[in-house]
C-alpha cells in the first residue's frame, strides 16, 4: 500500500479527512488546519484519493512544563488514523514525515504527548525512537464544540516523550 503525505492544503481536504477519520466535532480538522497561520503545520496521510490519516506538527510545544524543563522544539500533536488503515504503516508514515518536518522548522527533536493508558501509540512511538521524560507529565487542556454550539473542556493527564530527529531529510 502506498501512503503519501503532504500537508492539508484546502477546506477540500478538511472535507476529505472529515470524511474518513470523523471526530463528531465538527470543526476539529478545520481547527488544526487553521494553525497554519502560527507556524504549524497539518500533515495528511493519502492512500490515492482517500485521507487516511492526519497529525499537527507544531513549531514548538503547546505545554509552558515543557518548554520551561525540555527547551523548544516541534512537537506532534492529533495523530490519528481510519479504523480500516490501522495497523498498515500510516500512522509510522505520518511519524516519519512529521520528523522531516521537524528539521525542516530548525529542531533536533521532536516530541509529543501521549495518555498513558494509549498503548498502542506508546508501541508505536517506542519503537520509533521516542524516550520517556518521566519527570514531565502534562496535563493535556483541549475543548470542542458540540453540535448545539456547547464548548466542552477536557483535561488528560500526559506522559512525555522525544525522539533526537537531526539528520532526517523532510519526506
């Protein structure tokens, strides 16, 4: 299976990813496009014409605990992938290109947050080359909007990791 990714560049792939990986929350991908604007940078992973999956690379971490004990540095954040594309290589896809990236904005390392308790994710970034801070655990503060227009705040309580992405060309 061939997977390309490339950054959402459109309202049109905001549609597409809606389409194929749903949040319920209907601005969820249009929010993470949008960042654009800050520096970040919405990665989309395609198999031909389908979204399969997406992650936010951001120029530097969203947690004022990281920068304050880690420095700054690009950091993922909203990695996800379509239920039928789990386990074929998208999400690794999508990891590798977010590295490339990182180095293309001036890092040395990438990071990200992660709940515990998401195994397969911590498989995943293990075996990509992440470590553990274990004296960094960020509480993860997002909200969404329901359907009646409702703002709900949420709070996850986050391990940390990082991976050394110097040398890696953007791909």
């Amino acid at each position: 299976m061939t997977i390309v990714v490339r950054p959402c560049e459109s309202l049109a792939d905001v549609a597409a990813i809606e389409a194929s990986v749903p949040t319920g929350h209907s601005a969820y991908h249009a929010q993470r496009f949008h960042r654009n604007a800050e520096g970040a940078v919405y990665l989309l992973a395609w198999r031909d014409d389908l979204a399969v999956g997406h992650v936010l690379v951001t120029p530097v971490s969203k947690y004022e605990l990281v920068r304050a004990r880690l420095g700054t540095f690009p950091e993922v954040n909203a990695l996800g992938v379509a239920a039928a594309y789990r386990r074929c290589g998208v999400a690794r896809t999508l990891m590798e290109a977010a590295a490339g990236l990182a180095v293309s904005m001036g890092g040395t390392r990438l990071g990200l947050a992660v709940e515990p308790e998401n195994q397969p994710a911590l498989a995943l970034y293990r075996a990509l080359g992440f470590r553990r801070h274990p004296d960094v655990d960020p509480v993860d503060v997002w909200a969404w909007i329901d359907e009646a227009g409702v703002e709900h705040e949420e709070r996850d309580r986050c391990s940390y990791w990082s991976q050394p992405c110097a040398g890696r060309g953007v791909g």
